[in-house]
C-alpha cells in the first residue's frame, strides 16, 4: 500500500479496528515507513487524550433518589402491564374474535340484502313494469333452495350455507 | 449472560416485577453514561433511561441468553436516544430561527486546561452525526468491538468502521487545532 492510501486507514488503525487483512497491510507498510508510523502514533495519542476526556466529561452519574425514582416509576407501570396481562389469554384474543365476528355478521347481512333485494326486484321488475311473463317462466318451478359459497382466499376453504325460500336455515357444508 | 441475571430474568417473566431492578441495576452506570453522550443532555438522558428499561421490561421474553444483557439494554436506549433526536429534529426544522443552529465554536483563546478541553471535546461530539455519535460512544468509550457495535445499531460491520473513521478523523480536526499538546503525549 502507498502512503496516501494507509492515511486514509489511520483513523480506524489508531484504534486496531482495521480488518485482519487490511491491518497486515498497514502494518507492513508502517514498519518500513518513519513518517506514516508518525502519523500512527500522533493521532493514537489525539484518540486517547479525546476519549479520556469524553468519558469524564459524559459520564453522568445517578443518585440514588434518582434511581428509585426512576425504578419505582418503571416497576409501576410494569405492574399496570401485567395487570392488563393477566386476565388472561382469552381476555387478549377478545378484541380479535369481537372484530372477526363484527366481520361476519356485517358479511351476513349484506350478503341476505343482496339477495332479498335482488329476488324482490327480479319479481317484482314485472309486476311494477307490466311486462308480460312467458309461458316458460311461468312455468318454471319456483326456486326453493339458495345456496351461498363463500370462499377463503388464504386457505381455499369453501364453506356452503344453504337456506330455503324463506331464507330458512337448510344446513351447511365445506 | 450469568446464572444470576438468568434466574432474575426467569423471574420477572413468571410475573415477579421486583425481581427486574436487580437485574438491570448493575447496568444502570454504563447505560446512563452512554445515552446521556448520546443526547447530550441529563434530563433528557433520564428520560431516555426510564423509556429504554420499560421497552426492555416489555420484551423480556424476547431476550436472547446469548448475548450480553448489557449490549442488549445499549440497543433498546440507542434506539429510544435516536427516536428522540430524530423527534427533535422534526420539531427544529419546523422552527426556522433554531434549525441548523451549530454547537457553539471552540474559543480560540481557550487555554489548556482539563475542563476546557473536556468542553471541547463535546462540543465537537456535538457537531458529529447522529450515526457517527453513536458509534463514537459504543467504540471509543464504552469499549464495545465493531461487531458488537453493529449488532446495537442494528447495521453492518462495513457501516461501522465507515463512520468510526469519520467520527474519529471530525474529533481529532477540531481538537487538534486548539489543543495540539494532546498529540505531543504531554
């Protein structure tokens, strides 16, 4: 390595943080280099006189009144914490289920809506309108049975309510 | 880890919360001594204290038993000290007349005496990056080796020694100039 290159390498040298590799290499170099090793041995001198002054100037101390202070604070809301913690598991996974079930219902409802309104609307379109019905329509079995899937994206798990007419509850099936 | 701090942490975990000031109390001096250079302010380094050892009640369980408690508590304050700062200096950069405002300049005529070179020295500190700052104190002064050191901050070996080197290059620049005894070994 030349000279200006081990410069750059000084900083971390001065404090042997240099890599194994790199430091044989600035080693090798300093050994046989009088005014490199000068700058080695200056700015190790610089780094001790600047973290002795640093640890002396930074090194806040506590006092006891600040430190049971301060843990009586910390063991105050840690008690809080585990407080809340421990009305147990279930008391945790609450707000999960009540989301998870406000979830559903609301799903429940909107898909009952859609297909009440729907069923209303397809009756009722020829009656309100006047609008002839075919032969065939009329005689066409009145549906009796509605199915509804409902399909998991994540687990690809179909789960199947079936109702009657009356929007009756038939049975299910995944 | 010793067997003492990992029976106290067993029992903080069954719910002994009295048993989580002896385990951190030993730590309690590096750790102030280390978040108040980082914020370089007492009170707010108390603040920072108070904040770290509650996060690090709350992920006790977390914890693993082969690393050095000690490190592992220096991460959590690093990490609340660097919330904090970044938090400050959103609010300074709202206020046009205190952002950008430098730590004051190393008097010239400043004699050589310990107090004034201390004073240097954190001003200096002062005017180091945040980053840079934090790998200063883990290195330099509390003894922390460059993996160790990553491992707090969360960051590679590579960062590391890139910000060490310029940390240690800034401090030396401004304190060479006033104080140039400190490089003759007086």
């Amino acid at each position: 390595m030349k000279c200006r290159k081990i410069r750059k390498l000084v900083p971390l040298a001065a404090g042997n943080d240099l890599r194994p590799r790199q430091a044989r290499a600035f080693r090798v170099h300093v050994e046989a280099c009088p005014d490199c090793r000068a700058e080695l041995e200056a700015f190790r001198r610089g780094l001790a006189g600047i973290r002795a002054a640093a640890r002396q100037e930074g090194a806040a101390e506590w006092t006891e009144a600040e430190w049971t202070a301060l843990m009586a604070r910390v063991g105050a809301k840690a008690k809080e914490e585990s407080g809340d913690r421990s009305r147990g598991p279930v008391a945790a996974l609450r707000p999960h289920w009540a989301g998870a079930a406000a979830v559903g219902v609301l799903l429940g409802l909107v898909v009952m809506g859609a297909l009440i309104k729907g069923s209303s609307l397809w009756r009722g379109a020829g009656h309100r309108k006047g609008l002839p019905t075919t032969a065939e329509e009329q005689a066409r079995p009145e549906q009796d049975k509605i199915s509804v899937t409902m399909v998991s994206p994540e687990s690809g798990l179909q789960v199947v309510w079936i109702l009657d007419k009356n929007f009756e509850w038939k049975g299910d099936r995944e | 880890m010793n067997e003492t701090e990992k029976e106290l942490i067993a029992l903080v975990l069954s719910g002994r919360t009295d048993a989580f000031e002896p385990l951190v109390t030993p730590h309690r001096g590096p750790l102030l001594a280390l978040v108040s250079r980082l914020t370089q302010n007492r009170e707010e380094a108390l603040d920072v204290v108070q904040e770290a050892l509650l996060r690090a009640y709350r992920s006790l369980a977390s914890f693993d038993p082969s690393r050095s408690l000690r490190n592992w508590l220096f991460q959590i304050a690093a990490n609340e000290a660097r919330d904090r700062y970044r938090k400050r200096a959103r609010e300074q950069a709202a206020l046009p007349d205190v952002a950008g405002r430098a730590p004051a300049a190393a008097n010239p005529e400043a004699g050589h005496d310990r107090s004034e070179l201390r004073a240097g020295v954190m001003r200096a500190m002062a005017a180091l990056s945040p980053r840079e700052r934090e790998v200063f104190a883990l290195r330099d002064l509390e003894d922390l080796d460059v993996r160790e050191t990553s491992r707090v901050l969360g960051c590679s070996s590579l960062a590391v020694r890139a910000h060490l080197s310029k940390a240690r290059k800034k401090l030396r620049e401004a304190i060479r100039k006033d104080f140039p005894h400190l490089e003759e070994g007086q």
